[in-house]
C-alpha cells in the first residue's frame, strides 16, 4: 500500500500505478484515482537512475583500482599513451589528463554507460588481470605436455561437458597455431587458438572459451588477439562464432558475413573484422 499526500494537503492510500504516477483507492466497490505527492512527479528518469547507478559503480571501481600501486603504474602508462597519441582531441571536452584517477575514471564510465547489464557492463571493462591469473602466448611446439593437457581438458570441458558437441578435437590445426591462454594457478580459464587460412592476409579465431565466466577474461583473450593479429600484418580477422555469443563479438567491433550455419551440430554464424 502506498501513502501519499495530495497538492491539496489529504492523504490517500491505495495501489500505486508507477506509470501513471495516480494512486488507486476503492471504497464501497468503487474506484478513485489521486494524483500523488508533488515530490514524488519530480521522481528521477530512467536515465537519471543509469547515471547514478554509473556513477557508484566507477567510483568503487575508481577506488578500488587506485588501492593497487601495481594497477596504479599499468593505467598511468596507458594514460601517458593516450595523451601523446591525440586521441583525447576526440573527447566532448578536449583536454589532456592530468591525474591517473580523470583518466580511469572517464574509461570505465564510458564503456559502463555502453552495456545494458551490470554483468556485461563488468566484463566490458579492461581487466587488469588478478595477481594468480597469468596469460600465456606460446606456440605449439613451446608449450609442455602439462600445458597441452589442460588445454584439451578444457576445450573437452566446455565443448563436450556442456555443449554436448561430439566431434574431434585433434584436427591438427593445433600443429600451425599460436595458443593464447590465461591461466589460474597453472589451470586454463580461458583459451583460443590463432592461425592462418589458406586465404592470404586473414587469420582465425578458434577454440574460443571461458571456464569462469562474467569476469572479463573472454573480452581480454580477445582484445590481446587482435592486437597480435595486427602485429602479425593480418588484414582480417575471422571466426566461426555461435549464435548466442554474435553480441559479444559485434561489441569487440566484428561484423556478421553470410548466413547463419549448421556446424557441429550448433547454429553458426561467420564473422570478421577488418584490421
């Protein structure tokens, strides 16, 4: 039941209707309709609502990067980069920034603003990997038997334990790929595997996977990626991604090609982007 007082001073009480902002009474069967409290025509938009709740979660974020003097030198590095790059010309209020706390501060409310839910919003975030997370970029023939081995256990995991897809996992392709996982105490948390196709100037995403979820490191694997594609002089990026995850890849700047496709029993659509 809600409690409010008219412009006039009496008070109703009744069911609230929240859009209409009219408070609803019955008495002897029938139903009158009040307009609520001045105050409450003035509530907050939704858009008010997104701002704070932006606004409290770059704060504690803010906060909680700045209590880490490793975390501090890694975003000053980025900031100084920034800086010297020009790219803070494009801002609404062009100005260079001074402090490490302006510059994270604009980075992570601008990509919360950016995605709908708190969860994603999260993991859009450039993670600065946890102290027991480590990422590791090896070729096929570096990588130990231990390493190999959690790798397959948990592509098998993932692809077979939860997705139910029955296929072969040893396609050989492994052979010619460069391997980029993170790992969590010598255990893979997330992985994929990057090559060449046969088409000139294009490489391939495969084998992409997250065991923890929500936490960003599918986003960091990704964007570490394609900066080494780039690296490597590739004009494209390609993948085959399933349909659910299309979001998550167009997000990361990769455009749907052709239609979607049966692969391994799931829906698939082919995506790229150009480098």
């Amino acid at each position: 039941m809600a409690i409010v007082r008219s412009v006039e001073g009496r008070k109703f009480s009744g069911k609230m209707n929240k859009k209409s902002n009219e408070v609803h009474r019955i008495r002897n069967g029938r139903e009158f309709v009040h307009t609520i409290l001045k105050e409450y025509e003035d509530a907050p938009s939704k858009a008010q609502k997104m701002q704070r709740s932006v606004f409290g979660q770059t704060n504690a974020l803010v906060n909680r990067i700045l209590a880490d003097p490793q975390q501090v030198m890694e975003w000053r590095k980025r900031m100084d980069e920034f800086n010297r790059s020009g790219s803070w010309k494009q801002l609404p209020s062009p100005k260079r920034f001074i402090t490490v706390r302006q510059y994270v501060y604009h980075v992570i409310s601008e990509q919360l603003k950016q995605k709908p839910a708190v969860k994603r919003r999260k993991a859009a975030l450039p993670v600065l990997l946890p102290r027991n997370v480590r990422l590791q970029v090896k070729l096929f023939s570096d990588l130990s038997a231990s390493e190999i081995y959690e790798i397959l256990k948990a592509r098998f995991s993932v692809f077979v334990g939860e997705q139910h897809i029955h296929y072969l996992d040893e396609d050989n392709i492994d052979y010619l790929a460069t391997h980029f996982s993170l790992r969590k105490n010598g255990l893979v948390i997330a992985y994929a595997r990057l090559y060449k196709e046969a088409q000139k100037n294009v490489l391939r995403i495969g084998r992409m996977l997250t065991v923890e979820r929500g936490k960003g490191y599918g986003r960091f694997l990704m964007t570490q990626m394609i900066e080494e594609a780039r690296r490597l002089g590739a004009q494209t990026l390609r993948l085959h991604a399933q349909t659910q995850a299309v979001p998550f890849y167009k997000h990361l700047g990769f455009h749907t090609v052709g239609d979607i496709f049966i692969e391994a029993e799931i829906p698939h659509v082919t995506m790229e982007m150009a480098l």
